[in-house]
C-alpha cells in the first residue's frame, strides 16, 4: 500500500567550536524542535521515524529531539549527511553568475558523491510505497544539513538541481515537504524558526539572505 509522506527536515542545531557536539545555544535550539516534533498532525499523527546524517552535530540534535519523541528512536544514514548535492557544468547556469556559482560549490565542504544524492532521493523522495506504506499518513523526521535540505526542497520543486546553492536554512529550522500519492509534491513550510526563542533564531543564516 502506499500512503503521503510529510517529509519534516531540519538543519542539525548551533555545532559547538570544533564540531564535536552542540553548542550551548545548539542544545536549546535541539530541545525547542523536538518540542515542535512532538506535536501531532492536524489528523492526529505523529511522528513515526527519526533519521539523521553521521555526523556529530546532527546526532546530537537528533538525540535531543528524540527526547521528546520517543517512539521514533534514532536511525543514522550516509543518505542523510553532508552533502554537496550536485555540481553543475558552466553552461547549466545563466552566464551572468555563472563564476559565482561555480567558485561556491568548488569551495563547498560536504560529501560530493552522486551515488549517494541518487540514494538520498530514493530514501527520502516521494510518497511512502511498498512494505512501508500503511494506507494512511506518514511522517518522517531527518536531521540533516543545509545543501541536503536545499537540494530536497530544488528536488520537490522540479527546479534545475544546481538551485540548492541559494538555499540555505538556518540552525534547528524546520522544512516540510509533502508527498502525496499522484500527485506533485509540495513544500509546505521552509527554514520556520518560529519555535525558537528570539534569541536563538538565525544562526547559522547567511547575513546577506536576512529579511
């Protein structure tokens, strides 16, 4: 049976100095998502499972949200990791800021392996299929990294796949994506910070992206 997806990402929270952990700030931003993470649906569901990259800092976000969400429990997955999603070639991109674009993603720290992106959307992509569609709604947590949220959010848009590099979620922000069955999917909330205190939001943010 096949059922919706709510895909719920969420940047991996404030990473301490040496990318070991979390931060003090990052710990409290972890603890607020989890906060908004357990609260169900509007049609009574609940989250149903956690996933996480490798990397320290998302699972100890995913850790401190899984506080709150129990049930879940904790997968991590190369699929969710950091990645450098796509690379474009020159003349994929308008000429105008082309250079730009081209020096970003070569300066770009994250996994590059198309293999793995292509893995990352048959794991996360579209609705629920096979042995794990239930017939009814699903939803799914993944702690993960801004060029993987970008890249999912370009990806559910059907918009050229070098668009990830102007995406660029805050720490402990909140996107969800809906995947419904035959129909297209929708990006229902991008980079929410409004479960966090004032003084927690937007870091991690590009100042020149600031509202």
């Amino acid at each position: 049976m096949s059922a919706t997806r709510y895909l719920y990402l969420a940047r991996h929270a404030e990473p301490d100095a040496d990318g070991s952990g979390l931060s003090a700030h990052g710990f409290r931003q972890a603890d607020a998502l989890g906060r908004r993470l357990a609260t169900p649906g509007p049609d009574g569901t609940v989250v149903e499972s956690l996933t996480c990259g490798p990397s320290a800092r998302a699972r100890a976000t995913a850790d401190a949200v899984a506080q709150h969400v129990p049930g879940a429990g904790v997968q991590a997955c190369e699929e969710a990791g950091d990645l450098v999603p796509y690379v474009p070639e020159r003349s994929e991109l308008p000429p105008e800021y082309a250079e730009g674009v081209l020096d970003f993603v070569r300066k770009a720290d994250g996994v590059h392996d198309p293999e793995l992106t292509r893995a990352c959307l048959e794991r996360f992509a579209g609705p629920v299929r096979g042995d794990r569609g239930s017939g009814r709604d699903q939803r799914e947590v993944v702690v993960t990294h801004a060029f993987t949220v970008g890249f999912l959010v370009a990806h559910a848009l059907h918009a050229p796949p070098w668009r990830w590099v102007s995406l660029a979620p805050a720490h402990a922000s909140l996107t969800v994506i809906r995947y419904p069955l035959g129909a297209p999917a929708s990006v229902t909330v991008y980079n929410n910070v409004s479960h966090l205190p004032g003084e927690l939001r937007w870091t991690g943010f590009p100042d020149h992206l600031r509202p």
